[in-house]
C-alpha cells in the first residue's frame, strides 16, 4: 500500500493543501508544473523546503492546490505546507531541525491577519475622522 500525506498550510487569506505520495518526484502547483507556474519569485520560495529535503524529494510526487491571498501569500502557504508533508512523510527529526534553522515559516504558521475595516470610517482599519471643535 503506497503512503500517502495530506497537509494544509495557510499564510493570511491564502490556503495551500499538499497531497504528497510516493512517486518520481513530480512537482505540481494547481495542476501546473512547477517549472513553469507563477514568477520566478514564487517558484524560488516554494522550491525552499526540496532543496533542505534533499534526497526524499525524488522519491514522492507533491500536488499541492491553492487558493487565496495574492501570489506571495499563496507561494509562502505553498512552501509551509510542502515542508509539512516532507516531514510527516520521512518521519525524521533531522529534517524538522534543519527546516527551523534555515526558516521558522517553514514549520510553524505565520498567524498574522489583516486587520478589519471598522464601522463608520471609510479610510481603514485604524484611521480616525478628523474632528474640529472651533
């Protein structure tokens, strides 16, 4: 029975989920290889965590669907969630320590939102009217 892994990683409004099986070491982003989805940008970021993983990448193929955010949240929710399932996958601690050192983004979820627009105020989250008393 092949092992298979699934894994969300979320980054602001973006959610990624990974679905890693064995494999050739397949790469997809929303049905597209990686090679040629998004910038060159997002595709350096999310290429992060298999270049750390090294060897166990050309052992799985990783199909990863995202939805979301703009393109940068959407790479970083990529790489969390790729890096999450390299390790559930390989079970090794080594691999847990080198993704801490190199990133801490690669483990752990960046809980940071945008604040919301509140009630009244057209400008933004925090701006208040301007008030004129004379």
């Amino acid at each position: 029975m092949k092992k298979i892994v699934h894994i969300s990683g979320k980054r602001k409004t973006a959610v990624a989920r990974a679905t890693l099986k064995e494999g050739k070491g397949l790469i997809r982003i929303n049905r597209k290889p990686l090679n040629i989805y998004g910038s060159e940008l997002a595709r350096l970021r999310i290429q992060e965590p298999l270049l750390i993983a090294g060897d166990i990448v050309n052992k799985v193929n990783i199909d990863v669907n995202v939805k979301g955010g703009g393109w940068q949240s959407q790479s970083e929710a990529s790489r969390l969630a790729i890096a999450r399932a390299l390790m559930e996958f390989s079970g090794n601690k080594q691999l847990k320590k080198d993704f801490l050192d190199y990133d801490r983004n690669l483990v752990v979820a960046d809980v940071r939102r945008r604040e919301s627009r509140k009630p009244n105020n057209s400008k933004g989250a925090r701006a208040k009217r301007q008030k004129s008393y004379r």
